[in-house]
C-alpha cells in the first residue's frame, strides 16, 4: 500500500515502538480486524528506526485514511519521509 | 473479514488465446497469477495471500502497511497487484524450487514504475537464501540513466548478474530470468541479454515477490506485478508459447 515513514532519532527506539503500538490499535479498529498489524519497526542504513506512517496517502477500502490523533501525537519525535534508505544488503 | 476477489474465473484467459501456462507441464514449478480470483485473499484492496496455481504454495503479508494493493484493472485494464516501492512484499516463508546449480526460470509480468532518478535496485522476485551470494534474482536497475530488467544468482562467493542493455525496462514488460548451471541471462519481451558465467550456489530458504530474499525485505519494487511463474528449464517452443501468452495478455507489442 502506497505509505510514507516516520523516522525516528537512533536513540528513539522507544518513541519509535510506541508509535507503531498507537498505529497498530488504530489499525485494527480501522479495519475492524481485531490484533490486526499495521506496522514493523526496523533500522534503516543510519540506524534510525523506522515506522510506517499510518494516514495519506495509504488507503483503506479506497478511501484515504485520516491520520488518527493518537498516532499524531505519538510521533512528535519523529520524521516523516516518503521512502527509507534501508542497510545494505547481507551478501 | 477477508474475501476473495472476483473479476475474470480462471478460464477467461484459457478460452482468449487457447494456450496456458498449465500446458508447461512437470516443467512449471511455480504461478502466481491476479486472473485467478480464487488464489487472492484480499481486504479493504489490501492483498494478505498470494496462493500459486500449482501447489497452492502460500505468499502471504501480515502487516497493513506492507500489503500490496489488488485492483482489478491496474494492468492493461486486468487484475495486477500494486507495489508501493517503500515496503510492499509478499513471503513464502520456504520455497521448494530449484537450488544449488540446477537450473530454472522466473517469468513475470510487469509495470516499471520507477523513475530513472531512482536507483535503488528493486526486485520483482527472489528466491533462496538471505544474501547476494545465495539467491537467484529478477530485478530493475538504472544504468546509465536508462532503466534496465536483469537477472542474478550467487555463486557462494559473490553475486554475477546479466543487464539487458537493449529494451528501456520502463513500463509494461514481459521478463524472462534464466539460471542455467553455468550462467545466466535476461530476456525483455523476447530480447536477450548476453550470458554472465555463474555457477549457481542456491539455497533454498525462501521466495518473494516485490522485494529481495534478506531477513529484514528490501529493494521494494514499484509498478504492478500481475503474474509470476517460476519454470524449469524450458525448451524454445514451451519459451515460445509462454511469452506469446504474455505479450498478448499484457498488451505487449
């Protein structure tokens, strides 16, 4: 699904795993899927932690979702990118 | 709850052109394929199972965020799957196709989305183990500024990969990787590239659509991808009849 990503500071890991916890829980009320998961949270090549950003453009049965507040609230320390620079990869 | 789309029944393309990759035989190892309603679990638009036609081998994606996007009519008016190019992918957790240096092939059909300014490497499949050295591969490049379809396979050591330098991979394509026991090759529409010497040292871990076959996904492809087939090694008539299927079905010239 066409997202953007929140990046958090590399000493943000928690902001960053409380981000994705709040993008979570408001996923699956979106979606109506109980314990249904919205993100992952993983390093990108700098070792910021990066979380999918849950509101436009992805969507929703077609319809664009609106960021809730919670998550908004939950990602003060964060950045939103449209793309993460991801590690290398393993050889 | 889930559902299974529904647009075209399995036949449609069957009845179309009379010829279906079903009719490889013991050489088609593996299909994935948006015609078929039956093998897509979709929600909201949001793919979470991706089932081949062979053996009902499982890709699957757990995570919202991650999910594909089935559309109907997002290739060449017909079903395909929209990758975001940020972190789409489907997983098949292990994969039964051929390793080592036995050789095999992997089809696709494809939409490139990717600008030329983008030059991540991006992956229509992969499949094997979780490094360069241990995977075969299918995937865009940019090359001097051109967007380009190639084909690698580790030999234990290091990763050697084909270009081919001929056909602007941007837009709708049909590509044909081929790992042989002593070297690999890319076609694009038809047209191939010349061979890299390789001896493959495959492992057999895992497969996935839309991304490489690290651990952690990457190299996210962006475009649509309707169809994936993994084959043995095909003789000319079955490559023949397979990518005349293609070109039709995508509108391919």
């Amino acid at each position: 699904m066409a997202n953007k990503v929140c990046i958090f500071p590399a000493l943000g890991e928690v902001a960053a795993r409380a981000y994705a916890a709040a993008t979570d829980t408001a996923w699956a009320t979106i979606t109506g899927v109980p314990n249904d998961k919205w993100a992952y949270v993983r390093n990108d090549a700098f070792g910021q932690w990066v979380v999918p950003y849950l509101g436009p453009p992805a969507k929703w049965a077609g319809v664009e979702v609106v960021e809730p507040a919670a998550c908004l609230a939950a990602r003060a320390t964060g950045v939103l990118h449209d793309f993460a620079v991801w590690p290398p990869e393993e050889e | 709850m889930a559902v299974h789309v529904g647009v075209r029944g399995p036949g449609h393309i069957s009845r179309v052109f009379g010829w279906t990759p079903a009719q490889l035989g013991s050489s088609l190892l593996g299909w994935w394929d948006a015609e078929d309603s039956a093998t897509i679990t979709q929600s909201g638009g949001l793919v979470s199972s991706w089932k081949d036609k062979v053996a009902a081998y499982d890709a699957v994606q757990a995570l919202g965020s991650a999910k594909p996007v089935y559309s109907a009519t997002s290739f060449n008016s017909r079903p395909g799957l929209t990758f975001d190019g940020v972190d789409d992918e489907v997983t098949l957790g292990s994969q039964p196709f051929p390793s080592g240096a036995t050789p095999s092939e992997l089809w696709a059909l494809v939409d490139q989305t990717a600008l030329v300014a983008d030059v991540t490497g991006r992956f229509i499949a992969s499949y094997g183990g979780t490094g360069t050295t241990n995977r075969r591969r299918i995937s865009r490049s940019v090359v001097t500024g051109v967007n380009r379809a190639n084909v690698g396979a580790g030999d234990g050591g290091t990763e050697v990969s084909s270009v081919n330098s001929s056909v602007d991979f941007s837009g709708r394509h049909v590509v044909r990787g081929v790992i042989r026991a002593t070297e690999v090759q890319v076609d694009v529409n038809g047209t191939a590239s010349a061979t890299a010497a390789v001896v493959p040292a495959t492992t057999a871990l895992r497969f996935r659509i839309g991304a490489n076959s690290s651990t952690t996904a990457g190299g996210f492809w962006q475009g649509v991808i309707p169809l994936v087939i993994i084959t043995g090694a095909l003789d000319s008539g079955q490559a023949a009849q397979l990518l005349a299927y293609l070109k039709a079905r995508g509108g391919i010239a």
